[in-house]
C-alpha cells in the first residue's frame, strides 16, 4: 500500500529533491534558505510549538513529545549558568521526531551545530523533515542510530568532522538526554512498538545513554538529563562510573507542595565532586494554570 500524502505550503520534499513551482515568500524564507513544506503522511499532524514560530510533525500513534522535552531545553541552555560561544556544539540522545534540537537553534546562537540520534526509523524520517520544514539543515543533523551500539559515538565524531570541515573535534559541548523513563521488562506491555521503545529500555538502557553521552562529550563537557526521580540513585552511580560527575540537581512537580515526578540534572565529564541542590520547578499553580516560569520557558 502507498503511502499517503497531503502537501502543505507550497514546496514539496522527496527524498532531498525540493521542487518550487511557485515563488517562495520572502516570509517563508530563513537564513538557511527554503523554509516550508514537505510531506505529511497518513496519521501525523503539524503543529505550531511556538519558541519563533517552528513547526513539527508528530504521529499521534505513536509517540508525541512532552513537556520534559521542553524544560530540559530550557536546563541545557541556563542550567550550567555559562553562556554558550558561537560554535557551541550539541548533541541529543533519543531525540524521538527532533523536538529538543529544534527548540535548542531557537534558544542558542545561530552559528550553533545540533545533532540528534534516534533509533526508530519513522521517529527519524520525521525528524528530517522537521529540519527541513522549518529551514535548518545547516545548523541541525540528524542521525539514525542506536546508543547501545559501542560505534555511534565514532560515527558522530566523522560526521563533526566533515560538518566543521576540520580533522580535529575533541567532542560535544553539551550532551542532552531525554531516555526512556521505564526499565526493559518492567513495564505494561503494549501492543504498539513505537511506544514501547519510546517508553522502555527495549532498545538502550540508561547505561547505554549516559555511557555514550560520556564518549561523545569533550573534557569539562555539560550532559543534561531529564529522568523519574526513582532512578536517581541509578543515574548518579551510572554517571561516576563514566566520569560524569553530577553538579546540579533540580526536581519537578505538578503543582506546588506536590511530590515530584521529574528531576534535571546536569553532570560534567571531569568535574570535581559537589553538587548544587536548585529550587523545585512547579508546572502548574493552585488555579491549573501554567506557573510563572513554565510560562517564561515557553515563551508565552
């Protein structure tokens, strides 16, 4: 069965062929070139996720992306209190449909170089085509591939390579991490696929991920997680082990004086042994309305 399509804006992409039969707008233009549409298949949607007016396609069915996603953006950008250079570097792990890389070139520099690896090939395909519906292929990568294979970090260090059309790269800048939050064979069962790799250590375990994050980062490199507080004692003896020392930790709960049910932490390879505790991160107040700083986060 061929799959379907309905075309959006006025560019249509196939396979890296962009055809133009009508004049671009000058506001669907960017500083990478053509920014507008590509191919939506059967059982995806676009939405507007705001942060300048970027765009995603998601697959409902599947796995559509969070607020975790959102507030480790904001962590990777602020949480390390430094401002970032020009040529910062990045990297996210499990980066699902490219929801953290793309929020990241709206928050950082534009000369700022992102990847994101993911395993599941549709989540991929979307990811791609987010790149290019938005404009960004100059500054965003994507990569299909599986932290749990011990090569991922040599491919990224070949395509950096060639990216900075340099032979020296002594690693990422800054590592994201948003995994999946359920140990392999200890959660329900579901008869989707997607959402099971999404969700569950099917494919990479937590090791997994904060190993390859430790060989991709340079020395004195910032990695950022988003995870269940219940495997914070997993995450900080994973990340000893592969020289990751944790620096900050900040948890997050529904609303104010409620348990919480995330955590952010940020680590860094080589760093000395202190860790900094942060203020709690409320996501909605006693009316169940946005706080005031998720709102910030947002943008709204």
């Amino acid at each position: 069965m061929q799959p379907i399509y309905r075309t959006i804006n006025i560019i249509v992409y196939k396979e890296g062929d962009i055809k133009t039969d009508i004049k671009i707008n000058e506001t669907e233009k960017n500083t990478d070139g053509i920014c507008g549409a590509v191919n939506i298949l059967s059982g995806e949607r676009l939405d507007n996720i705001g942060f300048g007016g970027l765009r995603l396609i998601q697959k409902p069915d599947e796995f559509c992306y969070g607020i975790d996603a959102v507030i480790l953006s904001d962590f990777a950008v602020r949480g390390a209190g430094r401002t970032y250079g020009n040529d910062v570097t990045v990297c996210d792990l499990g980066t699902g449909t490219g929801i953290i890389p793309l929020v990241l070139s709206h928050k950082l520099p534009d000369t700022a170089q992102i990847f994101g690896v993911e395993v599941q090939d549709g989540s991929f395909e979307r990811a791609v085509r987010n790149v290019k519906l938005n404009g960004l292929s100059a500054r965003l990568h994507m990569v299909c591939g599986d932290v749990s294979d011990s090569m991922i970090d040599e491919r990224l260090w070949d395509i950096m390579k060639k990216v900075k059309g340099s032979t020296r790269f002594e690693g990422f800048d800054v590592v994201t991490v948003n995994p999946p939050y359920t140990e392999g064979g200890r959660g329900i069962e579901g008869k989707n696929p997607a959402k099971v790799i999404a969700r569950q250590e099917t494919s990479g375990t937590l090791e997994d991920f904060i190993r390859t994050a430790s060989a991709l980062l340079k020395e004195k490199g910032d990695f950022y997680m988003v995870h269940r507080p219940s495997r914070l004692t997993d995450i900080c003896c994973l990340c000893r082990k592969y020289r990751i020392e944790p620096k900050t930790l900040r948890f997050v709960s529904p609303r104010p004086n409620e348990a919480p049910n995330l955590l952010l932490i940020h680590g860094v390879l080589g760093g000395g042994k202190e860790i900094r505790m942060c203020a709690p991160l409320a996501v909605y107040d006693e009316d169940g309305e946005y706080t005031q700083e998720i709102s910030m986060i947002y943008e709204r």
